[in-house]
C-alpha cells in the first residue's frame, strides 16, 4: 500500500539496514534493523504510523 509519508525503502538483509527516503526529499538510514520489522513495515496499512512507533529512536540512524 503506498504510503503519504515514505517515498521510498530499501532493506539489505545481509547488513540489516533500512534506508527510507521520505516525501520530504530526505533519506534515513537505520542500522540493526531485523529483518521481521522490515516485512512488517512493507506490508502495514498505515507506513508512517508503524514507522514511527517501531523504527524511529529503537534504532541508531544516520541522515543521508
């Protein structure tokens, strides 16, 4: 489902690193990510809410 918030992901499982680029233009990198919480996120209804309750500040992160 396409999300108002996230343009677009990428997860490398070998890394465990999730790399969102919002609609805002800016992209985020999240390390130690698992892969279960990438799947969930692709497949969640509402992408930024999931995001920010399950990503967001659980994970080091690095701006882009």
């Amino acid at each position: 489902m396409p999300s108002t918030v996230i343009e677009t992901m990428d997860y490398d499982a070998l890394n465990q690193t999730l790399r969102i680029k919002y609609v805002s233009g800016q992209s985020y990198l999240y390390r130690d990510v698992p892969e279960k919480v990438y799947k969930e996120l692709k497949v969640s209804r509402v992408k930024g809410r999931y995001l920010r309750f399950f990503v967001k500040d659980k994970y080091p992160f690095e701006k882009l």
